[in-house]
C-alpha cells in the first residue's frame, strides 16, 4: 500500500503531538514530535551554560549533542533520548517551556534539527508535528494539518498535561507562556509559524480526541488509497 507522509503544524497546545502519536499508531507510521528535539537542544544550552546569543558557542555546542527517539509501541510512547540519556521528563518543565521559542529561533539549531528531520522521509510512512513541517521540512508531504484551538482550551489542556506529570503550574502563568510562545514562533525571521497553502485547517475546540482522529484518519486514508 502506498505510503505517505502527513505533517501537523500549529500553535503550542493545541494537542498536535497527540494526534500525530494516535494517527501514527493507527497507520502503523512512524511519528516524530520535532518539538522535542528544540526542547532537548534548549535543555542542553540551560545545562551547560551555552550563550545562544554567541553563535560560535552555538556552533560548537550542536556538535556535542546527539538526538534519538525511542518507541514503545505497546505503551505508545516516543521518548526523547539526547546524548544516551532519557530527558522525556525535564524537557516538558516550565524552564524549558520559557526559553524553548528563543533557542527555536536560532538559524544554527533549525539547520541541525530540519537536517535530521528531513532524513525521516527517506522512508514514506511518517507523521510529524511541529511548526514548520508543512512549510519547510516536508514541503512535498501528501496531507498536511494546520491545528487550532481556543486560547482557553489551550491553557486548560496544557494544565491538565502539567498536573498529570505532576508539575504544578497556575493557570496564568500558562496563558502568558503561550501567548509568548505563540508571538515567538509566529514573529521569527526564519521559517515563522504560517498555514502552508495546501494546509487543512482544523479546530478542534469542540472536537474529542476520538473524533478528532477520526476525521484526519478519514482525510489520510483517502490521500493513501488516490
Ligand atoms: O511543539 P512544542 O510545544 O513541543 O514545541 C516547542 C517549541 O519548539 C515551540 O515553542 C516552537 C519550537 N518548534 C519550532 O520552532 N519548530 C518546530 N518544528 C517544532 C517546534
């Protein structure tokens, strides 16, 4: 069967990663969450003391870090594993939630992690959710998303995620990380947040999970079986 490649862009919290895992798991593709590598990067630069603003120190410090992901497909979880060592749980915490969009912005660490994403396609079968997927990474994907949702539902959704791993965060504190990172992502000089051309645009305020997955499903079977 033919086998494609389906890309999930969109604002932070919207639940793109969850979608790209379920419709991963139900497609038996592989899914790659990008975010989690500028997470690791940012976790690395925050560990060892990195200033991002130097772009030799930048440069250097790409070529000391190894990115992979690890699977669980019974568990369905992907875990992201830098230098050797698990950082699933560190990189999901506010520190890095507040420096995350600034790393992100820099041209050095897109060039390092859109190279390692773009090796995925060498093999058809993906779904990968970021920011610039759609745009940059895979330009030529077969069904691409763009995920919105109410600002509100967002910051619900992404506090209940905190709660669940056992961070707790008040709720204001979330909405001003958003709307940051919402601003960041969109505003950057290079490769910003935008709906590609050929984007679907999907909201899903008022979608579950479920029916949300069925619906892209839907839309990924009939790209599969054209
Ligand atoms: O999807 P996420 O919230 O885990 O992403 C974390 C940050 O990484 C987000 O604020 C912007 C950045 N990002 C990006 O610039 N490009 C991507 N493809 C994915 C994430």
């Amino acid at each position: 069967m033919k086998k494609i490649i389906i890309t999930i862009d969109g604002y932070s919290s919207c639940g793109k990663s969850t979608l790209a895992k379920h419709l991963a798991r139900e497609l038996n593709y592989v899914f790659v969450d990008s975010g989690a590598m500028y997470r690791a990067v940012t976790l690395y630069f925050l560990n060892n003391n990195i200033n991002w603003n130097d772009t030799e120190e930048v440069v250097v410090a790409l070529k000391n870090i190894t990115l992979a992901f690890e699977y669980n497909y019974e568990k369905g979880t992907s875990d992201m594993i830098m230098n050797g060592t698990n950082v699933e749980s560190p990189i999901r915490g506010m520190a890095i939630n507040d420096k995350v969009s600034e790393v992100a912005a820099i041209k050095e660490v897109r060039e390092f992690t859109v190279a390692q994403q773009q090796r995925n396609s060498i093999e058809k079968g993906i779904v990968m959710d970021g920011r610039d997927i759609g745009t940059v990474v895979f330009p030529q994907a077969e069904l691409k998303i763009f995920l919105t949702a109410d600002p509100e539902k967002r910051v619900e959704r992404r506090y209940n995620q905190l709660l669940h791993t056992g961070v707790q965060v008040d709720r204001e504190a979330i909405r001003k990380n958003l709307e940051m990172r919402d601003y960041k992502d969109t505003h950057r000089e290079i490769s910003p947040l935008r709906k590609a051309k050929d984007a679907v645009v999907l909201d899903n305020t008022d979608l579950t999970a479920k029916e949300q997955l069925e619906l892209v499903l839907g839309w990924a079977k009939e790209k599969i079986s054209s």
